[in-house]
C-alpha cells in the first residue's frame, strides 16, 4: 500500500500542474492491475468485509480505473459492499495551504484511533503539490500512517469534479465496509472542491489561522456557510490572544446566519495541532452534533438527500459528457459558437439545434 502512495504522489510531482490529468497516473495503475492477477469479486468482497487492506487498496484502484472492465468489476464490488456501508461519521476538513490541515488531521486521526476508532483519511492530493515534495504523502502524517487502525490514501484524481466526486463516494462505501467508521476527506479551500466533499460528509470543519483582526476577510462567504465548527489552529504561545479574538469575531459572524435546517448552531474552537492540544474539544464539539443530529433525525435526513443529489448529479454528468463527446456536436458546436459572434443565429436557436442533433 505504501508503495503505491509513493508512486502516485510521485506522478502528480511529475506532472507539476494544478490539477494534474489522471490519464498517465490511470494508465500506469490499470499496466498494474494487468500484471498482477486480478481476484474474482466474491474474494475481494470477502476481504474487504474482513478488513483486508490490501484488497480494499485493490478495489479502490480498480475504482480509479478508466478501464471499462475495471469500472464493470468495481461496480459489482461496490453493490455488494453497500449493505454493509453507511455506518461511518464522514467529516470533511478544508482549509488553505499551510494552515496546518494535514498537522491537524495527523493529531485528530490519533486521537480518534486512541478511543478505539478505526480511520480513513483521504488527502487532497493538490496538497502535496504544493508542498512542492516529491514524497508529499509520505511526509505528512507521518505518525498516522503506521497506525494500524488509519488508512490514508490520496482522493482520486481526475478531470471532471463530478468523476473525483463519484470515485470517492464510492471509496467511501468499501472503506466503511472494511470496517472504517470514521472518514475524513481533507480538501484544499481553493475552488469548488469543497462543495463537492461537504455534499459527501455528515460534518464540515473549517480550518483557520488567526490575522490581525481582519478574520472574515478573504473568506468566501459559503464555506462559512458550510461549517459546522471553525477551527483556529496554531493558537500557540504567542498567538493566543489573536486566535481568542477570531474565535469571537467568527462566533459573532456565525450567529448572523439563519438557524441551520439541523437546528446546530456551528461552533467555534481554537487548537494547536502541533502540540496536540484542543484537539479533544473539537471530537466533543462533533459528538455533541452527532448526538443532535441523530436524535432529531436530520442525519439520516441529510445522508438520503445526499445520496438522491448523487444520483441526480451522476446522471447530469453523464448526460453532458454523452452530448459534448459526440463529434457531431462537437464540430457542429464550434460553427454555432462563430455564428452567434456574428449574429447570424440566437445562443438559444443554437441550443436547440445542437440538441437536435445530438439525438440523431
Ligand atoms: P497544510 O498545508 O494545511 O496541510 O499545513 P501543514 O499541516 O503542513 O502545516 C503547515 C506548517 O504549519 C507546518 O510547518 C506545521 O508544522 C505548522 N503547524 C501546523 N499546526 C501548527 C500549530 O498548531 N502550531 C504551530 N506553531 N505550527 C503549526
């Protein structure tokens, strides 16, 4: 499993962009997959519910994979997989580079498997591209990853937001099946990957550092939205007074907002990942959701609507990939594109001609 951590962080390094292509990283994991002979799904099925790690890494791959047997075989793990899924706490952790999010995760992660939890973590993998490190993965986290009780694995990669999405949904289902009840998806806060994971998990924590009193700036005003507890970390020595203030003007800032359909009202903490300390005060705050939201049934709630706004949004996907994949439309789309710059048609006379021809 390690190795092949360090062979994919290896690759996104290689590749040096922002959101590297998952074509070379999928087409060296599926030479892999044909080398080595692939179990028939009733043995990975089998392995995976007894907590097999090796097998899980397996199926996730095959998950990953753009080969359309692959996929076919994942499918049928998957379905097999679900009955025993659903039973995890998924919480989803942003925050910009340097915040300390994978210090955090590392001191939180412990914490979980020390009362007796088992942990899978999904790492955003633009995170060890920006460190800028060829061993990224391995780096950080670094006590976590010899946890027997802790999973870590880079988020899959990919082109579209909606494939990443899907593919760690499914992840998701063979981790809990192993037998993983705590799931953490970490995502930078850049860009829209924070939508997409905080549709995916029961609880959002935000990451933050504390400024000179200037807290609510620069943040877009949906991830707040979104969290359920801020977190300020490196509230260390010098930095507590600071971190106290953010701490009051996020409170203030959060209470603004209309009461949550959860009836939760988001917390504020500061810690100190580095040293370990407040790490317990934010399991206490998630428990304390957790108690709330079960009992008055907005869990399960939100977990069904998520998985109806899955579904809706698969078939979306998929309905756009089939149409703009066509190379009908494609060619025809690139004409009406120059006709409407020269006003010889209407954007929407276009639309509906191209979708004409996409059902010939
Ligand atoms: P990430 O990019 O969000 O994953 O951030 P890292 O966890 O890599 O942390 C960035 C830097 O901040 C590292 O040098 C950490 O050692 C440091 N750091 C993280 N948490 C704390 C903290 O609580 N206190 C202090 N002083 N430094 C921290």
């Amino acid at each position: 499993m390690r190795k092949k951590k360090s062979s994919e962080s290896a690759l996104h390094e290689v590749e040096g962009v922002k959101s590297p292509s998952s074509v070379s990283d999928n087409s060296i994991k599926q030479m892999k997959l044909k080398r080595s002979e692939q179990p028939s799904e009733t043995v990975f099925v089998e392995k995976i519910l007894a907590g097999d790690i090796s097998h899980l890494s397996r199926a996730i791959t095959l998950i990953e994979s753009t080969n359309p047997k692959h996929k076919e075989k994942a499918n049928a793990i998957i379905e097999h997989c679900l009955p025993f899924a659903n039973k995890s706490v998924r919480i989803g952790i942003t925050g910009v580079p340097g915040v300390g999010k994978s210090t955090f995760i590392e001191a939180f992660g412990k914490y979980f498997t020390q009362k007796g939890n088992k942990i899978a973590v999904f790492i955003d993998p633009s995170s060890s591209i920006n460190k800028g490190s060829i061993l990224g993965d391995k780096t950080r986290m670094k006590e976590l990853v010899k946890d027997p009780n802790a999973y870590i694995r880079p988020s899959p990669s990919g082109e579209s937001l909606g494939g990443v999405a899907q593919k760690t949904r499914e992840t998701i289902i063979l981790c809990e099946a192993a037998g993983f009840d705590t799931i953490i998806i970490e995502t930078v806060g850049v860009g829209q990957s924070e939508i997409a994971v905080h549709s995916m998990v029961d609880f959002f924590l935000l990451l933050k550092l504390a400024g000179a009193g200037d807290e609510l700036q620069g943040i877009k005003r949906g991830i707040i939205e979104m969290a359920d507890a801020i977190v300020i970390n490196k509230a260390d020595r010098n930095n507590v007074k600071n971190a106290n203030l953010a701490k009051a003007e996020f409170s203030r800032a959060l209470h603004l907002y209309p009461p949550k359909e959860s009836s939760w009202q988001p917390k504020v903490t500061t810690c100190n990942a580095f040293y370990n300390e407040g790490i317990d005060a934010v399991y206490e705050i998630i428990q304390e959701y957790l108690s709330l939201t079960k009992s008055n049934g907005y869990f399960e709630k939100r977990r069904n609507e998520q998985n109806k706004y899955w579904l809706l949004e698969t078939i979306n996907q998929q309905l756009k990939n089939n149409f703009y994949n066509k190379p009908a439309v494609k060619e025809a789309l690139k004409k009406y594109l120059e006709d409407i710059q020269k006003l010889k048609t209407t954007p929407f006379k276009a639309a509906e001609e191209l979708l004409k021809l996409a059902q010939k």
